[in-house]
C-alpha cells in the first residue's frame, strides 16, 4: 500500500489537468479490471463484470485530481504570479517549492517580502506572492504562458512506523484504496459488477463524479474521501489519525446502505469511527446522490492531518483497513438490491 500511495502522490494533476496523470491510472487499473477507459470529462471508469446477466452494479469512487496553482502573468523580470486551483490556504505558500508545468516542468519557488519588510503578523495575501524559477525572463516566457498548471513540491513520504506524508493524499489514498480493492477482487467469484471510479475535478465542484455516475448509473455508489484528522490545533469534528475507517451518516447517506457498511465492519473486525454530517458533505457523495433518478450512496472516509497542504499525513493501516472493507462488503453481495428500497 505505501508504495502504491507513493506512486499515485508523485502525479502531478491539478483539477483540470489530469489529463497529465489518467493514462497512468488507467494502467494500474487495467490488470484488475475487463474494460477501463476515461469519459468525456476526463475521468478513469474501470468495470470488473461479474458474467451474471443483469448485475447489480456497485460503483466505488475517489477523486484523482489534487489542488494546486495556475499560472496569470510572467512579468518583465521573469517572475509567475498566480491563482489557486480548489481550496488551497494561501498561508501555507510562502517559501514552498513548485513545480511549472510549461512546455517543459520547470521547478520553482514561491517568495516574498522578507519579513523585515512586512508589518509583523500580516498574512501575505497570494498577489503578492511570485514563483521565481531562478530563470532569465526571456527564458521563462518561452517555456511558460498564462494558464498553465502549477503543483506543490512532494514531500517526505514515510513518518513513524505508521504514518505516511505527502501532497494529494486528498484523495489519491482514496484511489489507491480503491485500486486495492480492484486487486483483491480480480479473481473473485461474485454476484454483482463492480465499476471502479478515478473522478476528475472533485476540488472545484464535484464535477467528475456528477458525470460519471450519470454514465455508469449504478445500483449503488460508495464514495472514498478524507475527513480531518486531529492536530495540535484541531481536535473538534475530527478523527485520530489510526483509529480506522469514518464512516458518515446524515440525509446525504443512504441509511440502509450505510447500515449494511457497518454491520460488514463489526463482522470483519475493521474498525470505524462515525461522523454526523447534518447536509452537504462536501465531497463527491453530494452529486452521486441525486445523479439521474437518484443512487443510493455511501461514504467512507480516511482521517487526515494538514488537509490542503503540501504535507498531508494519514496512517497507512487506516487505508488498509478501507480497502478491506469494501473487499469484504462486495464479495458479501447476494445479486440483488431490494434490500435497498425503504
């Protein structure tokens, strides 16, 4: 698992940009699956078909697409100025490394004010912000134009025995979850078919996933995504890094469907914990719900530390343990979906 999230941490897509990172999604899921191909918008959509005639079919879905930057002007003297592509916290840019993706990658920095200059305590609002990548400005303007992406530097990977850090592990664990699942599948005897989802464009409205599940339409969908971790700063409406699996509840959440994810957990012995969510969830769950005639969904989710940064930490037993869980809830499936109705 540590080395599939690595993997997956190191691409470097930005809402809007997978394109740059879905051939090679699409290639890990293709030894597990029968058919993966991407729709229009972008996203991997992998089908593992059970050989019944008229299947139910189980969507698992994760976003692939990670925050970032895009690129709004080279200046005279070289420097990008820039936007942000999904929630990013600009207070975290200052003297963060970069990566340009122009007509070549080109690495950078993002620099200030020294802070002598500043009036002290004042955040520094992101246009006054610059990457400088240490280039000549004719240089840069001929490897670098408007629009183009910007990502945040990778960071240190393992921390502790347990803990693995890294940027877009919001959600790309979510995907290696999902992939996992795809794997310990792959030679399964089951009674439903299984579409496996990478959705694009998560971070700026859920977009991916409205379409996809429009396509797919499936019989029901499960959602994968993060919910905050505690932190030395943040302990309310978040989740002890390690301590298993969130599970969400609320009138976003199919409760038969959800019931059922519990009852496969406290058979299993997988651990989970439980978040109220009293509307919008915020994560792809939102749009599955009500895509076409309505599709019962769940959603699961892995506790994050440092949510939006380029140092997102989670525990590598509680993806394990997400993964297993939807192992086990698809092999447990009879064929049939009355007991969804209410």
């Amino acid at each position: 698992m540590e080395n599939l999230i690595k993997q997956l941490s190191d691409m470097r897509g930005i809402s809007g940009s997978e394109y740059r990172i879905t051939d090679e999604i699409k290639n890990l899921f293709a030894p597990y699956c029968d058919s993966v191909k991407t729709d229009a918008l972008g996203s991997v959509i992998a089908f593992k078909r059970c050989g019944r005639e008229n299947a139910p079919v189980i969507m698992i879905e994760a976003h692939c697409d990670e925050i970032g930057l895009m690129v709004t002007s080279v200046t005279d003297e070289g420097y990008l100025t820039f936007t942000s592509v999904g929630g990013i916290d600009e207070r975290t840019l200052p003297s963060s490394e970069v990566t340009v993706h122009g007509s070549e990658d080109l690495w950078g920095v993002i620099g200030i004010k020294s802070d002598y200059m500043l009036e002290s305590g004042k955040t520094v609002p992101m246009k006054d912000m610059a990457i400088d990548t240490g280039l000549d400005a004719e240089t840069v303007k001929k490897k670098v134009s408007v629009g183009d992406a910007v990502t945040l530097a990778q960071s240190v990977g393992r921390l502790g025995k347990k803990q693995f850090s890294g940027k877009s592990l919001d959600d790309r664990a979510g995907v290696a979850a999902v992939l996992t699942v795809m794997k310990n599948i792959s030679d399964a005897q089951l009674s439903v078919d299984v579409c496996a989802v990478a959705a694009v464009q998560e971070e700026v409205g859920c977009r991916g996933s409205k379409t996809a599940a429009y396509g797919v339409d499936p019989d029901m969908a499960i959602a994968i995504d993060v919910c905050h971790g505690i932190t030395p700063d943040n302990s309310k409406d978040a989740f002890k890094v390690g301590s298993g699996i969130v599970i969400s509840v609320g009138p976003n959440l199919h409760p038969r469907l959800t019931d059922a994810l519990f009852d496969t957990a406290k058979r299993c012995g997988i651990k989970v914990n439980t978040e109220a969510e009293s509307g919008d969830t915020g994560t792809d769950a939102w749009e599955i719900q009500t895509a076409r005639g309505g599709i019962p969904t769940a959603l699961l989710s892995i506790p994050l530390k440092y949510m939006h940064t380029s140092v997102e930490t989670l525990s590598l037993s509680d993806v394990c343990a997400l993964s297993n869980l939807l192992t086990e809830f698809i092999k447990e499936q009879k064929g049939e979906t009355k007991w969804l109705n209410f």
